[in-house]
C-alpha cells in the first residue's frame, strides 16, 4: 500500500510538471486537462487543491472565464478551510469583473464581482487583496452610480418626479463615496423644488 501511494504520488508530480510546462508554452488547455488529471490520481494529496488552483488559474490565462469559474467553485466548496481560499475567492471575482464588457446590457457580472470582491474585504482584511478588491469595488460602484444617475436624468426628462427622485435618493444612500453624490444632491434640491416641496428642498 505504501508502494502503492508512492507510486500515485510520482505519477501526481509527472502530471503537474506536465501541466506546469504546457501552461509555460501556451497551451492552456492541455495544461488544465493535466492539472485535473494530477488531482485525479491523488485526491488526499495537498497537491490537489494547488492542481484546481492552477487549472483555473490557465484557463483564466486565456480568458475561458466559465471554466475558471467551474473551477473555482469547485475549489472553494472541497476545500472550505485551506489557505488559498482567499486567493480563490479573489481569482472568482477577477473573472466575473473582466467580464464587463458593457454594463448598460447586463448587470449580472458587475454584481457578481461586487460579491466576491467583499467577501475578500471582510474576511481577508489584511492580505494584499483586499487592498486590491476595495479599489475594484470603487471601480464598480462608480459605474453602478452612474447607471442611478443616468435613469434619473431619463425620469427628469419625462417629467417622472417620483421615479427620479429615487433614483439620485438611492446614489445618495448607497453611492455616497463615488463621484456622482454632487450631481444627485444637486437634481434633488433642483426637483423638490420645482414640485414645490421647499423644506425638502433645503435639506439636500
């Protein structure tokens, strides 16, 4: 048995050296498919988390976002206590963030990099991604305030008093760090007055 598991270990170490060089020539893909094999062939061994990690890390390479994503999560649910988790989840919102091509179609990988990016503020405080994720999600917060400021102009536009006063309300609530806060206090105070709620109006 002890043979055995020599063996298995040996055989491991071929597969990621494999995946290893292919991933240093370019071929992700193959590097990927030798990662897993690595993991395959010896699941017990610390080196199976580390062949995830690296399969996710090659697809993400080239930009095969969904099967780093697969990858990842697969990572993040087998090995909810190991030490890259915090890099695991940093890598997770990396993918969803470079995904953006254009937030005014989908909102979807915006929200989903915002998640993630937190997770890694609020439990990985002091490693060197939070540092990263805290100016991500500045980043997205600013386009989510301009997307607030934008419908709110359009509610002006229509004359949907209601509709725009909610929309500068909620960059007011939600945004209030990013560099639109001017803007929806300005059109608060504009719109309260012109409905002719003044007292409203002095508070913005």
């Amino acid at each position: 048995s002890i043979i055995k598991e020599k063996e298995l270990n040996l055989q491991m170490i071929d597969a990621y050296k494999e995946g290893v060089k292919a991933f240093e020539e370019g071929d992700v893909l193959f590097a990927a498919k030798k990662f897993n094999e690595a993991e395959i062939l010896y699941p017990q061994s610390e080196w199976a988390p580390r062949s995830i990690l690296m399969a996710a890390y090659a697809y993400y390479s080239q930009d095969y976002y969904f099967d780093a994503i697969t990858e990842l999560e697969r990572f993040i649910k087998k090995y909810p206590t190991h030490e890259r988790l915090n890099y695991a989840h940093f890598l997770l919102a990396i993918c969803y963030y470079e995904q953006i091509v254009d937030e005014k179609k989908d909102l979807g990988p915006l929200l989903d990099a915002k998640k993630e990016f937190e997770f890694v503020i609020k439990n990985y405080p002091n490693s060197d991604f939070a540092l990263d994720s805290k100016f991500k999600v500045d980043l997205i917060n600013d386009v989510l305030a301009s997307k607030e400021i934008f419908l709110g102009r359009y509610y002006m536009k229509k004359e949907k008093w209601i509709a725009a006063i909610n929309r500068f309300k909620k960059v007011v609530e939600v945004y209030d760090t990013t560099v639109y806060i001017e803007e929806a206090l300005h059109r608060l105070v504009e719109i309260h007055y012109r409905i002719g709620l003044v007292n409203e109006s002095k508070k913005y």
